[in-house]
C-alpha cells in the first residue's frame, strides 16, 4: 500500500491516514563547474591526502600522529602526551570548537560546505556514482529501470568502488589508534584483533550508509550543528543568498528578448540552482537551515547567466543587510570586524596564547608519590623515624636520562634510594621504592609536607616535583 493511500474503510468512514514523515525524494544533484566547485574539489584532495596519508608518516622513529590507546601514549609530531596531559587535548578541542563559531559569525556554514566529513566523502561518492551511472539525468532514468543486467553491472560497480574506499577509511581511522603498519600487515594475515575487525567494519560501513545512503538526510535530520547555527548568525554574516530586487519577477525568455522592457526580472527560472543544489532546496524561497554553504548554485546561476549575457551574482555570497538595502556590497568587507567577531576572536587568541605558552613550558617529566601505607613510621638503630615510598619517575622525551632523588620540608632530610642507578628510557616509567629519614627533634607535628624531586643529572633543568607528607607515627 502507498504511504497516504485510503484504505476501503477509511474511505467508507470518510477518513484518511496521515503520514506524520516526509516521504523522502532522492535527490540527484546535476555536476557544476566553477569557482567554488574547484575549491571544493582542491579541499577534498588536500583532506583526504591529510587523514589517508598521516597515518603512514614516521617522525622520529614512531608514527606521526598516533593515539595509541593501548600504551595509553599520544604521539602528535615531536609533542607526545600522556593521559596526565589531557587538559592540553581539550584544549585543541575547544580551538577547534572556536574557530568553528568565528568562521561561522564570519561567512556561515563553511565548513559544512567545504570540509566536513560528510560533504567530503559523499562529494567522492557522487564522483563515482556519476562516472558509473552517468549524468544526473541517466541516474534518474537507471532509478526508473527494472533490473536488468545493464542496471546490475553499473550498481555493482558502483557500490564495490564505494565498498573498497569506505573500508579503507575504517581501516585508516584505526590506524590513528593503532599503529597502521602493525595493522597492514595484521590485515594481510588476517590476524586483526576482534575489536580492531569490529571498528573497521563498523566505520566503513558507516561511511558507505551516510555518504552513499543517507547523504542530506544526516545534514537535515542528524546533524546538530544545522538546528544551532543560526545563533551565530547576524544580519552581516556572509551568506548564499537569491536577490529577489533583481531577479523577479521570474520566467523564461528568449536570450534576445529585452526583458526588461517586459518587466521581468534576471532569473530565467531554469531550476539549475535547485538541480545542483546537494540537499534539494530552493535558494530563491531565502535562507533554510538544510542550505550546507556549498556553493553549487552561485556556480550554477552563474552559468546562466554568462550564457544569457547578463551579469553574474544574482546568487552570491552576501549578507541580509545588503538585501535590504543598508549598504553596497563592495563594503562587506568593512562590517566583518563587528562586536560578535571581535570576542570571538579575542576569545580565541585568548585560549590559544594560553595554550601555547603552557605547552611550551610544559616539562617533559612527571613523578608521583606512593606511600607505604603498611609501614606508616618506624624507627631506625641511630633513633631517627623514616618513611617508606614508592616514587614513580616518567621520561616523556625521546631520550634516555639518569635521575637523582632530593627532598626538602625538614632540616637533615635524607633521601635512601635502594636503585643506585635510576635510569629511565624514552617514553618509559619506573618505579623507585625510598626512603625517608629525619631526626624527630627536627618534626613539628606528626605529619610534615615535604616536597620529593627527581631531577636528571644529564640535564638540570629537567626537575619534576611532588608533594607527599612524613607521619611522626
């Protein structure tokens, strides 16, 4: 039965069902050329060189960007984190979250038009699909086609070419946190760990589903950022905008017709901006929240109206001030730097100085400090108390270093370390059982701060210390 068709009794009663859900149209959007479709095409290269090729670049003898869960290391170029520097991993998502605010209240959903996973891969998707099924008119007429063997063999290989890159996507989105060349040559064994085989399959088949599926249905229904970007937006943010003052009225003319003599407007209403339009929508009907800022249908209409002679933007990039008249489009430039922009990226300097400067004196070494808790206190043979300790030293530099153990909060503290010789590699942490001793004339209660410090003796700056407490009793 066809969605919204009556049923005999309904009919009989006067009823109708309702569908409460758009029945959804797929949409096959026709290829543009242009300006913005060559940046859009320069990006998904530059992307896709970017995430299917860092995985296989080594820097300094490991990989260069590598999250691996497992050693529970973070290897970003020279920068290696540990779980206990986290705070500087939020603090690349909360630069990256800002940016995407400023670059939002400046020129609107650029990144959902240029850069986001989403447009990218299903921009390469549809590059496939229209060089095995042809133009946007042959995919439409192959949708109509019963099965047939034409039809099988260009869906086929349609869908293996989307198969072979989705899974190696996946396969490349675990090789950030796994190392990828263990993982080639696991896969070529067919030796991949359970979880391993499930996130690779489970991420190409989430990429094949939302680029060669569900397409605009994930910016539409799925995406949050569609629902709040608006709350970024102002009268002079840069957005794909229709001008309604000049192109209506609408309709289709001669080429040689003086239109304006018969009082319409540029638009020929040829639909090419809605045919090439990803998500289906009408720029002409005004901003909607569907619209991604890809630009397709400023290339589109600018097609037509080269070919009819008339000049191009009657869809461009503008803002809504200029639609109504406050001010000429040649001062945009003027109105970019307004109060919302500006603490936008204050804020955003803010946070990154902040980052920079405390990564930059970020010291490459941590210790920690375990008490003994079955031997709280004891006395020694020459009447002094000591303390017992388990100081964990980690070496986050790619070198190896020989470290010494202080400590200071007591007159005549002495350090007894029961490894003479404490030597750490690189990215490696030992632990160091010590000893306390302090004469009890010099306590003043029954628990003192002290303060233990492992220095390296090949570098002196390098000094890491914590705070612990010797118990009298």
């Amino acid at each position: 039965m066809e969605p919204n068709t009556p049923t005999a009794q309904q009919q009989a009663q006067g009823e109708e069902e309702q569908s409460l859900y758009e029945v959804r149209q797929k949409i096959q959007p026709r290829a543009v050329h242009g300006w913005f479709a060559n940046w859009r095409v320069a990006l998904v290269l530059f992307t896709q060189l970017l995430y299917y090729g860092l995985p296989w670049l080594k820097w300094d003898g490991h990989q260069a960007i590598l999250f691996d869960l497992a050693a529970r290391k973070f290897y970003i170029f020279d920068l290696t984190l540990w779980p206990q520097d986290f705070i500087w991993l939020t603090g690349i998502l909360v630069i990256s979250a800002l940016s995407l605010f400023l670059f939002t209240a400046v020129a609107g959903r650029l990144w959902c038009g240029f850069a986001c996973p989403q447009t990218v891969y299903t921009e390469i998707f549809m590059w496939i699909e229209e060089w095995a099924e042809g133009g946007h008119l042959a995919r439409k007429k192959l949708d109509t086609l019963p099965w047939n063997v034409e039809k099988i063999r260009k869906r086929g290989l349609k869908h293996l070419l989307w198969f072979l890159i989705a899974f190696w996507t996946g396969f490349t989105f675990v090789g950030y946190f796994s190392p990828i060349t263990t993982l080639w040559n696991e896969l070529l064994t067919f030796n991949t760990g359970p979880w391993e085989t499930f996130w690779i399959f489970f991420y190409a088949f989430a990429t094949w589903g939302n680029a060669g599926f569900m397409r605009e249905q994930v910016c539409k229904y799925m995406c949050p950022y569609a629902r709040f970007q608006s709350v970024m937006f102002d009268p002079d943010t840069l957005i794909i905008s229709y001008d309604p003052a000049r192109g209506e009225p609408r309709g289709p003319r001669s080429k040689k017709l003086d239109y304006k003599a018969q009082g319409m407007g540029d638009c020929v209403d040829c639909g090419i901006c809605v045919q090439v339009c990803p998500t289906g929508i009408d720029i002409r009907k005004g901003l909607q929240y569907e619209c991604i800022g890809c630009a397709a249908c400023i290339d589109g209409c600018d097609q037509v109206m080269e070919k009819m002679g008339y000049p191009k933007g009657l869809i461009r990039y503008t803002t809504e001030n200029v639609m109504k008249g406050k001010y000429a489009d040649k001062n945009i430039l003027s109105h970019v730097f307004r109060p919302r922009v500006l603490v936008y990226t204050a804020i955003l300097l803010a946070i990154m100085i902040a980052f920079l400067v405390t990564l930059a004196n970020r010291v490459p070494l941590r210790t920690e400090v375990i008490r003994d808790r079955l031997t709280l206190s004891r006395s020694t043979e020459d009447g002094r108390l000591e303390n017992l300790y388990t100081v964990r030293i980690l070496n986050m530099q790619d070198k190896l270093h020989k470290f010494k153990i202080t400590a200071t909060g007591a007159e005549d503290i002495q350090v007894v370390a029961d490894e003479k010789d404490l030597k750490a590699g690189p990215q490696q942490s030992i632990n160091v059982p010590v000893r306390l001793l302090i004469d009890p004339i010099n306590l003043k209660g029954p628990s003192t701060p002290v303060m233990i410090r492992a220095q390296a003796e090949d570098d002196p700056e390098l000094i890491s210390e914590t705070k612990s407490s010797f118990l009298r009793r």
